[in-house]
C-alpha cells in the first residue's frame, strides 16, 4: 500500500514538473520582455540627447555652407578611440532627415535689355528652396519665385510656385515626382532652373527662355514624372517618363499662354557615361496640344538631343531642338534652333565664355505667319565672364549682340552680382 | 591581423620618408568596395554617386575648408574650387536629385570616427593621421590599385 502511494505521489510530480518548467519559462519571457523595452526606453532617450548634442555642435560652426552638414569635431575635446565606440553599427548622420532651406537672389545693371534703349539697376529674382525629408522614402521639395522688378505695387508682385513636389525614392530603377516639376525637355531645363548663381552666364540660352518672360518650350509642367537608371553598365543610361498637363501662368496675353490644360507626355533618355566623368548625352520626345486662343489647339511636338560636357574647367554645353506646330487646316509652323555655350576656368576664380543661339522657322498659313510672334529672335552672340567673389557670390558681366525679326538687331549688356544664402 | 598593424605602420613610414603629404581614401569596416578607381572615388565626393553598390547612402566625409586633406579633395580628386565644389553639389540638389551626405569634420581622428561609424561613409585623410587610434577601425581603399605609399598611388 504504501508502495502504492509513494508510486503516486512520484507520478503526480512528473506530471506537475513540465507545467512549473514552462510557468518558469514564462515567468523568464517576461522579465526579458520588460528588460527588453526598458533598454529600448534607454536607447530612444540617449539617441535624442546625441541628435540635440549633434545640432548644438553644428550651429557653433561657422561654416556658411548650407549644403553641408557641418559638425564640431567631438573628438578634438575629449580623444576617444574609436573602437570602443557604442553608436549602432547602421547608424546615419544624426540630422539626416532636417528641413532644408536654400535661397537665391541676383542684382542687375542692364543696358539695351530686349532691344529697348534702358539703362537701369535691376532686382533680379528672389528664390526660395526648400526640401524636407518626411520618411525614408518620401522627400518633399517646393520652390517659389518673387519676381519684383517692374512691378508698380507690392501687390502685384507675382510669387510664382515654382516647382511643388513629392518625391517617392523608390530605388536606383524608379522615383517617382508628383506634383509640378520642370519638364525633361533637353539639359539646360533640368540643370538650370531658377537661381542665377547656379548658372555661369547672366542670361539663359534663348531656346529656353521662360514661359513668362514669352519662352515657347513649355518648361513646366504638372503631373507624374518617373525617372531612374537603367541597367545598362558603364553607359550610365537615365530615363524621364513624364505625363501631365501644360501649366498655366505668367500674365495674360502674353505670346505662348497655353489656355487650355491640355495633356502632355514627355520622354527622355540620357547618359553618363562612367569612362568619361563629366559627359552627359541625351535626347527627348515632348508632344501635347497647345491653346493659344479658346476653344482652338494644335499638336506640338519637341524634340531634342544635348551633348554636354563640365568637367575639369571645361563647360561646353551643346543642344539642339526641333519644334513643330501643326493645326490643320491652319497650317504649320517647324522651329530648329540650337545653341553652343563654351566656357572654361582660368585660375581659381575667373571663368570666361561665349555662347551662340540660332533658331530658324519655317511654316505656312496663319500657324507659320504667327511663329514669330513666339520665337523673335534669330540668333545671338553673348560674350562674358563669370568672377567667383566667394564660395556664394558671384560677379558677371556680359554683352549680347542679338539678330531679330520683328525689330532692328540690338546690342546689349549686363552686369550681375548673384549670391546664394 | 598582425600582418595589417605592421602594414598600416609600412605605409606610414613610407608616407612620412616620402616628403609630401600623401591622403588615404578610407571606409568602413563592413564595405566591400576597398578597390576603387580615381574616377570613383571622385563620383562618389561629387555627389554624381549616391549610393554603394549595396544600396546604402554615400555620407562623404570632408574636412574643413583650409585643411590639407580638403585642399587635395578639391585639387587633386574633384579638380575644382571651392565655389565649384559647392555649385555642383547644389545643383545636385536643386535640380531634384536629392540631398547629397556631406559631413565637414574638423579634425583627421573625427573624420575616422565618423567612418568607423557610419557604414555608408567614405573619408579622405592624410596618411599620417592613420597611426591615430580613431583610425584603427576603418579601412584603407586602393586607389587605381594602389595604396598609399605605392609606386603611382595617385593621391600624393
């Protein structure tokens, strides 16, 4: 009997010993649980103390340049060796994701400007940009234009939404732009827009002079843009898909206002080849329908090639376009043109350079006899030079000699004092 | 790892009988890309490259302006000023490609910490500061095939 109840009592504590094991082993996942968030708690608290340290060290520098992130040494002050360091393996700068903020302002003196016989200080555009990083993936980029010259009241001063973005970074293959970007049609749009720092002349190429100031290439646009690489080794090729519609804006009447937000596609193709650095050679395909007055439109297409090379000292910019209208049974108007910049640094801080501009029309009825009205320039000469004052100001001066065709040729000259801040 | 102290040390004592400064391209520890052409290495402080092979950003790593190793960036990598520089990488920018990582660090042993890291960071650093002890824990990167202190290393 007693036998009977030690076997049992044996056999209940066999059973019973797997329920404790695994209450122990519950009892252990749950303090690891809460040691595991109490160090997550921790390491959250210490990431935001380093990114505030990060900023601290970062306005105390005094470095100008807004592109860069500068930070204080912190270990000038206290010598650490590194090894020993703790930050997490896969960490980022600190500030990668902050709130960037870019402007752009020029101050002229122009003689003779389009032909008239003006002689003036002139404030240039005002331009501001900014690019907010809101998820990994996501970036946000607006750009906004005051334009303050020759305008009688405050009110009346334009504030131009340049350029309106959401950028979804994808990959290397696929971003993706909504919103209103500047159309891929040829380099100098893409690589120029605003911000007359950025570019070596005074003036733009003719070809593409701004919608606004009576530019006939529809150099914005609102809508999709998809760009990437294409898996194609040391040819560096680039794509630019573009679906959207002509956008509307500048003052009414004026030559090239598109009335009607007709759908536009646009596709380029580029390369950058890895064998030469600085190469860029490419093409585009721009096709919509273009409203000059209500309740009309007729097909435009665009295409353009670009060879362009800046690399060591060299600025040699080279494009070609050819623009067609076609409104049967209105007739039809084809514009090539092209230009030729070439540029080259002497010393640090000088860089001279010239640049031709030719365009040519051919058409008939009445498409073909208002093509001048959008393209009234023939060709063009400008000569300059281009004087880096500092890192951020540059000092320009330039003289044009311009063929017309709807008013006597012109000579005309500029001086710029252009900065970014 | 012994064979790479005492190579380190080589390559110091080369660099220091060689007269000029010589400058080291530098990585961290876990990238791959420790063979790197001049024309990589300058696509990659220009901003044209943004990102490794493995998909992580590039976080370019200058030093002050005025510093030897920022000097021999702009002249001898890059064969631009210093307002070039800073156009370029702006325009990279503006022109919606995205921010280009550029971190200015005042001193050699920061640059190296920053490098050991952050694994997306490539640094340029006088060779002598390799002896540092912030220095130990990156990599040095053949440039064209050569590292410093080689017959044609082309970063002296």
């Amino acid at each position: 009997m007693a036998r009977c109840v030690w076997v049992c009592a044996a056999m209940l504590i066999a059973a019973r010993t797997p329920v404790l094991a695994q209450e122990n082993k519950d009892e252990v996942i749950q303090k690891l649980i809460a040691r595991v968030e109490a160090l997550e708690r921790e390491v959250a608290e210490l990431k935001q103390a380093s990114a505030k340290s990060t900023q601290t060290t970062a306005t105390a520098t005094a470095d100008p340049a807004p592109v860069k992130e500068v930070a204080a040494a912190p270990a000038a002050a206290t010598p650490a060796p590194a090894p020993e360091t703790t930050e997490p393996a896969n960490s980022e700068p600190a500030d990668a994701s902050r709130f960037d903020f870019r402007g752009f302002a020029d101050v002229d003196f122009d003689r003779n400007v389009a032909g008239s016989s003006s002689k003036k200080f002139a404030l240039g555009e005002v331009d501001l940009f900014t690019t907010t990083q809101i998820s990994p993936r996501l970036t946000f980029l607006a750009e906004a234009a005051l334009d303050t010259d020759s305008e009688v009241t405050v009110g009346s001063i334009p504030v131009d939404v340049e350029r309106l973005l959401l950028q979804v970074r994808g990959n290397d293959y696929f971003n993706l732009d909504i919103g209103s970007y500047r159309t891929a049609i040829g380099f100098y749009n893409t690589a120029y827009l605003r911000g007359e720092w950025l570019q070596t002349a005074v003036t733009r190429p003719l070809l593409f002079t701004f919608e606004e100031n009576g530019g006939f290439l529809p150099l914005h646009n609102v809508g999709l843009s998809a760009n990437g690489a294409i898996p194609a080794g040391d040819f560096g090729l680039h794509y630019v898909v573009e679906v959207g519609s002509s956008r509307n804006y500048g003052q009414p009447g004026r030559t090239g206002f598109d009335l009607e937000d007709n759908a536009a596609f646009n596709f380029a193709l580029y390369s950058r080849p890895k064998s030469i650095p600085g190469l860029e050679i490419g093409f585009s395909v721009y096709r919509d329908r273009l409203s000059p007055v209500p309740a009309y439109s007729m097909g435009r297409r665009i295409w353009t090639a670009h060879a362009v090379y800046q690399a060591h000292r060299w600025e040699f910019l080279n494009e070609a376009m050819l623009a067609e209208f076609n409104g049967p049974p209105d007739g039809y108007a084809h514009v090539p043109g092209f230009y030729s910049q070439l540029a080259y640094r002497v010393g640090g801080k000088w860089t001279p350079y010239f640049r031709y501009d030719y365009s040519n029309i051919y058409g008939r009825g009445v498409v073909g006899a208002g093509a001048p009205q959008y393209v009234p320039w023939r060709n063009a000469e400008t000569g300059g030079i281009r004087f880096d004052l500092t890192e951020s100001v540059a000092l320009k001066f330039e003289l044009g000699h311009d063929v017309e065709r709807l008013q006597p040729n012109f000579i005309q000259a500029a001086m710029q004092l252009a900065f970014t801040f | 790892m012994r064979s790479a102290i005492l190579a380190t040390m080589l390559l110091i004592g080369l660099a220091r009988a060689a007269g000029p400064p010589s400058f080291a391209v530098v990585v961290h520890q876990s990238n791959p890309r420790v063979d790197l052409r001049l024309a990589e290495v300058r696509a990659y402080f220009g901003g044209s490259t943004t990102r490794w092979p493995n998909g992580s950003n590039v976080v370019a790593v200058e030093r002050s302006s005025g510093s030897p190793a920022f000097r021999c960036l702009l002249e001898r990598v890059l064969n631009m000023t210093a307002s070039e520089y800073k156009r370029n990488l702006t325009r990279i920018e503006y022109s919606g490609g995205g921010r280009v990582n550029v971190k200015t660090l005042n001193t050699e042993g920061a640059a190296c910490k920053f490098v050991f890291n952050v694994p997306g960071a490539i640094a340029l650093i006088e060779t002598a500061s390799l002896s540092l002890a912030e220095c130990n824990g990156v990599q040095i990167v053949r440039v064209n095939g050569k590292l410093p202190g080689e017959e044609g290393y082309p970063l002296r």
